[in-house]
C-alpha cells in the first residue's frame, strides 16, 4: 500500500527496463498482500513474461498465499522456499 | 447460522470500540490499521480472523482516500469499530465522496481480470468479511466478522 508498493513499482520497473526479466521477490518479512501488492506481482509477471522472463514467489506467508488465491491469481506464480532455489529454476 | 439484516440490527446493541477521523491521504492509514489491530489483539481475536479483518479495513480505508476522496488530505475518513453482544465485529468505513455501485464491479477473477493492475479491493473485503453492506449511496461501508 501506499509508498511501500510505489517503491517496490520503481524498483521492478527499473530492473525491467534494465533487461532484468528474471526477478524473484522475497516476501518472507511481509506479513499481507493487500489489492494493490497483487496488482503490482500480476503487472510484474505480464510484464516480464512479455519479454521472455518471469517472477518467482520466495516465503509469502501462509495468510498472503490464502490471499494469493482467494483473488485467483495464486496458480500464475512459482513459489519457493528460498532465494537460492529460485535463482536456480531460471537455470 | 443466516445472518440478520444489517438495517435490522439496534446500534444501542452495538458497543464502540474506536472511532477515528483522519485525512484522506494514504500514508495515515497504517496508523488507523495499527489502532484497530491493537483492539482486536486486546479482544484476544484469533491471528486469522484479525489478520482478515485487518486487510478488509485496509483496503476500504484505502478505497475511502483515493476514491471517495480523491486523496485530498483536506477531506475526511471516518473508521469506526464496534462489537454486538455476541462478540462479533463491525468496522464502518465512510467517507464524504459521491459513492458508488458495487454492483458495477468487474470480476476480478474473470479470465479478462486476472492480469489487471487493479480492480480487487471489494471484491477481497467480500470474501474476507462475513457479511458486507454498502450504505449511503455506497460512501459508507459496513463490514461483519463473526
């Protein structure tokens, strides 16, 4: 919400334009995704998915992946236990 | 258990539990959220349900301030948290913008929606919250938890 997602928009469009379209997004220290987080993870994955990437999911928490699919966009991401591993399936 | 209209409840069955006014700017919500959970933390509300009341007051708060008020901090928001005699929550979220029909929302979840930007805060308080009215021409928003 707020600023917390407008920086996380700038720093995502960044990397994008950057030619960064592989990103992982550790969720770990966030305890809930509100409408405007799901909005900026699902422009994010059109966005790099449209330029061959994607965006893999790190520790989102048990209530932001309830909140994930109670909106239906829970299946459109790959989740992971850690940064490394998913570092390692863009491989 | 089917639930009672709204209208048909007493508010003097209703105890007020906190009452806020704050600015319509974005960055004031957290501190009204913050409010809200202490209450329920201090009601000992289980984590889940005070997780869930907590995201659906948020994103009503939010829609108040951009779309009720278009984020004009010289406007106000009123947040209000009540309980019945059963123990069950009420938030009232009202704003003094011209209101909507939420009956006009788009489906979030059609396959058209899924990849939009926005669109999902209604659609998520409905599906948080036990029972949901909009009031008021749809400028003030009523939300159960039981």
């Amino acid at each position: 919400m707020g600023s917390a997602v407008d920086g996380l928009r700038q720093t995502i469009q960044e990397a994008v334009d950057g030619g960064d379209t592989r990103i992982v997004i550790n969720l770990s220290e966030v305890p809930m995704i509100d409408s405007s987080g799901i909005g900026l993870l699902v422009r994010c994955l059109a966005s790099t998915k449209q330029r061959g990437g994607n965006v893999k999911l790190v520790q989102p928490s048990k209530f932001a992946v309830q909140t994930l699919r109670l909106v239906g966009v829970l299946s459109l991401f790959e989740i992971f236990e850690n940064d490394d591993a998913a570092v390692e399936s863009f491989a | 258990m089917s639930p009672e209209p709204d209208a048909d409840r007493p508010q003097k069955e209703l105890s007020e539990l906190l009452k806020l006014d704050f600015p319509a700017d974005t960055e004031a919500i957290g501190a009204v959220t913050d409010a809200i959970s202490e209450v329920l933390a201090q009601l000992s509300v289980p984590e889940q349900k005070r997780l869930e009341i907590e995201l659906a007051v948020q994103e009503a708060l939010v829609n108040a301030v951009v779309h009720g008020c278009q984020s004009n901090p010289m406007k106000q928001v009123r947040c209000r948290l009540q309980s019945d005699p059963q123990g069950r929550i009420v938030v009232i979220v009202s704003d003094p913008g011209p209101g909507f029909n939420p009956e006009l929302l788009a489906d979030p979840k059609h396959p058209e929606n899924v990849l939009a930007g926005h669109g999902r805060g209604v659609y998520l308080i409905r599906q948080l919250m036990d029972e949901v009215h909009y009031e008021k021409g749809g400028n003030e928003i009523r939300m159960w938890k039981y």
